[in-house]
C-alpha cells in the first residue's frame, strides 16, 4: 500500500496510524510534495478571492458615499457571519472556525473599505 493510500484510509477512519509502516523516504517526499502544491493552490485562490472581495467591497463604498448611506452596517455582518456558519456545516468544516475566519476577513477588508472610503 501506498503511504498516499494510507492516509487516505486513517483520514477516513477506516484504519488506525499504527497499521502501517515502513514507507520510503523517497516516497513520502514525493507525497509531501503533493498536498503541499495543493496547499500553496489553496492559498493562491484565497488570496485571489480576497481580491475580488476587496474590489466589490470598494465598489459599496463609491455606491454607500453616492447615497449617503452608512459604511458600517451590522445587519449585514451579522447576516454574512450566519451565513458562514451555515455554509462551514455544509462542508464539513468547524461552524465556529468558519466564523472567525469570516469575522477575520472582514475586519480587514472593513478597514480597506473605510481607508478607501475616505478618499472618495
């Protein structure tokens, strides 16, 4: 068995670590090397998805100091953070890790949005 085969059968909790053994070192270099170009993938789309998020959340702004409207509104927080939630349950990951990343994200692009705010 493969040492990919094996983590894929512990991560699913079919097998226990202590099961195998004796992989080669050539082996799970090249296995590292595999999830570690997911990773790098992974956190290339995230940050490019905060991109366009930054974009659209500047694009609020030049409409919310058109109106006169108020940057900040905390319905609409609170709306995105229950939704975090929500989806975070959906695919399997911690509801409440979800949300902080989420609260994360948007503390940072609030302040974007504000700085560009007040450049308009």
């Amino acid at each position: 068995m493969s040492i990919e085969s094996a983590v894929e059968s512990i991560y699913q909790k079919k097998m226990k670590v202590e099961e195998f053994s004796g992989f080669s070192e050539q082996e799970f270099e090249k296995f590292l090397a595999k999830q570690r170009g997911i990773i790098d993938t992974s956190n290339e789309i995230i940050l490019d998805a905060f991109a366009k998020r930054v974009e659209a959340a500047k694009k609020v702004a030049i409409a919310k100091k058109i109106v006169n409207a108020p940057l900040f509104m905390p319905q609409r927080e609170e709306e995105i953070l229950t939704n975090a939630v929500e989806y975070s349950k959906k695919i399997g990951i911690d509801a409440e890790l979800g949300k902080e990343i989420i609260a994360f994200i948007l503390t940072k692009a609030r302040e974007i949005q504000d700085r560009y705010y007040s450049t308009l």
